[in-house]
C-alpha cells in the first residue's frame, strides 16, 4: 500500500499502526554537517521537541530547574541552546507528580529551549555513604529528610517521563575510581541489563515532550578498561538508542585516564548519533574532547566557581578578590559579554568583599558566556577547516601563565 502523502511506497507486511507511529514519531534528526579533517571534530545539528541544538554544544546545569543565580532570560541573551536539570534532586524536590501538574519542566521553569535530564545514576556514585545498589535498583537514604527510597530504571525513567524533558538518560551505575576490572565488569553488566528495561519501559510507555517524542541516550561505562569501554558501547549500539553518553569520566581519576575513555568508545558509536561527556570540564578539556568527536558536554564548574570569585579569561582563570584586580579598570575579559563588559574588575571585586548578590550573578553570568562562546567559536572553526589550529592557539595562550 503506498503511504498516505509521503512520496514512498511500503511493503504489505508493515502494519499501518507502525507506519503511523514512524510518521509521529520519526528516528532522532541528527545531522552530522561536517567532520574536521585535521581531528574527528564534528559539526552537526540536533533536532529536539523543543528546538534545534547545534553542536559541538555546552549545556548549563541547573540541577534544581534554575541554572544558580540566573534568569531564564538571561540564559536566552547568553545563546543557551538546551539546559540541563537532575532527576534525583527534582524528584525528591518538588516531586516529578507535581511538576506533571504544571505540564512539565518547561511550563514549571519558563524555559521554551530543550532540556536534557540525567538518570539520577551519578547520584548512585556521588551518595556513596547513602545508598545500596541490588538488581532491582539502587535503595537511598533521602539526603533531605533521611527517608529511605528506591530508585530503579523503570521509576528513573517514569520520573523524567513527567519532567518531560527533551533528551533522558538511561539509568546507570557509575563505578568509582578506583576499582578492579572485576568490580567494572560487574558494575558494567548490571548497567547494560538496566539499560534494556529502560528501552522496554520507553517502548511501553511511549513517553513525550512537548508535541514530540521525548528521546533517550544510553550511557557507556567501563571505567578506565579500554575492552569494557569498547564491549559497553557496542552493546549499546546495537539497542540502537538515540545518543550515547560516555559516563564514568571526571570521577577522580587522571585527566589522561578521562581521555583514553573517550577514545575507547567513540570508535564503537554510530556515526550518525550524537555524543556526549557528562558533566567536564575545563576550556581546555573540552577543547580536547571536541577534537576527538564529542558533541555535547555540560559541567557545574562555570556557575560553581564563580560563586567563589573565579573568572575564566583567554589568559587563564582569575580569582577577582585578590588584590591584584583592586584597582584594575579593565573588564573581566576582552572577550566578555556586553552585558557584564561595562563594569570594571575593581567593581566586581568591591561586590564580593561587600558581599553583595550581583557579584555572583555577573560572574555565573560571564563565565556560561565563556564556555558558550568557546563551543560557538569551535563550531565555526570545525566549519571553516580550522579547528586544530585553533584548539592549539586557545590553549597555548590560556595555558601560559601555568
């Protein structure tokens, strides 16, 4: 029978239901638009309920709903394509029935863009001392009121479901650093068991976002084995999932253990998927990552330090308080946002020593810029063939004062 105003013809044996729900719920739309040929950098544009998000991409953390210290609208001036949110601090607080009421995290943050929610898995290792990992899932003691609470792949996904948001990660163990390769084979082969009951709950459940289908990335672990990496991102592939995350990284181990992790998946992830490194890292960092074909990123680190006076420059990170800066007339970078540009390092310094609120605000603010920037100028230099040259020029000179 010919398919209903779509230009291609389907075999008898394909049941009009499964072509309905191709037609309302089509294969993620990445686009891959280009890859460098100095580095496997990668130039690509992903299609989410709500919106586009052109990658490489930094997504800002915002762990309770709220990126710390910022208004929506400012993430819009800052050029935020997507946020991120955590599903085991929202479902402990307010609870995923009641942002369900509000129709979601978009409605309940008056955030329009996409959201990306992890599985609450990194809590599992960040909540050592609270919790007990089982087959069934992972049994915490509540941080917030010490209830005790189970968390299992099913409900992980049941509660982003509600969340609503655009892109949900699997539920996961994250192995700690360090463990022995047994301790990662098992941990590894509990994550691949709880990655299928995800897929059989989403493929039950047909969960949404927005007027779209909400998609799911499966998260490869393996610690710091190069033979897990590779057996955990084959076995994901082949659940043929709509991204891929490489977890396990920035968990205390050496940065060069954190890049061999990520050379050991990438050669076994689709091409035509995204992929993304949880929660790193530095400029320079990600810099790296993006040279070695990962997509998307996030980190607390902007929004974190400068709650502490720290200030990301092309010349390096600078502590605002010292006394240096005491009298300096310059803004914080050459490159800052008009925004933040038109006050003077004195100024923002005589904020935090009189403890004044706008210090931490225009520093979040400056430092999302920094990072968003940074991934902004990447994409243009990946599209203008000239990504290595200029991954080497950025480090060099923010690197030269260490």
């Amino acid at each position: 029978m010919a398919a209903v105003n779509c230009g291609f013809r389907v075999s008898r044996k394909i049941s009009l239901s499964i072509v309905v729900r191709l037609l309302l719920n089509p294969p993620v739309p990445f686009t891959l638009l280009k890859t460098a040929t100095d580095s496997r950098a990668r130039l690509g544009r992903l299609e989410l309920p709500h919106g586009w998000v052109e990658t490489p991409i930094f997504m800002p953390v915002g762990t309770q709903g709220s990126v710390k210290t910022l208004h929506p609208d400012e993430l819009e001036l800052l050029g935020a394509q997507i946020i991120l949110a955590n599903t085991y601090h929202l479902w402990l607080r307010p609870g995923h029935e009641l942002i369900r009421e509000f129709g979601g995290l978009h409605e309940f943050a008056c955030w329009k863009k996409p959201i990306l929610t992890d599985s609450g898995g990194f809590q599992v290792w960040s909540l050592a001392k609270l919790r007990k990992i089982t087959e069934e899932g992972v049994r915490f003691q509540n941080h917030l009121d010490g209830s005790k609470m189970l968390l299992t792949p099913e409900l992980s996904m049941e509660i982003q479901a509600s969340i609503g948001s655009d892109v949900a990660m699997l539920f996961d163990e994250c192995p700690p650093y360090p463990c022995d390769e047994k301790y990662a084979a098992n941990s590894l082969a509990l994550t691949t068991r709880w990655a299928r009951r995800c897929k059989d709950w989403v493929a039950a459940n047909e969960p949404r976002s927005g007027t779209g289908r909400q998609h799911h990335f499966g998260i490869v672990q393996g610690s710091v084995y190069p033979e897990l990496r590779a057996q955990s991102a084959t076995e994901l592939a082949q659940m043929d999932f709509d991204g891929y995350a490489i977890g396990g990284v920035s968990v205390g181990e050496p940065e060069e253990e954190m890049f061999r992790a990520i050379d050991h998946a990438v050669p076994y992830l689709p091409e035509n998927k995204p992929r993304y490194a949880m929660g790193l890292g530095t400029p320079p960092q990600i810099l790296e990552m993006i040279g070695r074909g990962v997509d998307m990123f996030d980190c607390v680190m902007p929004t974190r330090v400068a709650r502490h006076g720290t200030a990301f420059t092309l010349d390096g990170p600078i502590q605002i308080k010292n006394l240096a800066f005491e009298r300096d007339p310059r803004p914080l970078c050459e490159t800052t946002h008009p925004h933040v540009a038109r006050f003077s390092r004195s100024y923002i310094r005589h904020l935090f020593r009189a403890g004044e609120i706008l210090s931490l605000r225009l520093l979040s603010f400056h430092n999302l810029h920094f990072y968003l920037r940074l991934v902004s100028d990447a994409r243009r230099a990946i599209a203008d063939g000239t990504f290595l040259s200029f991954q080497q020029a950025f480090i060099q000179r923010y690197q030269q004062q260490t």
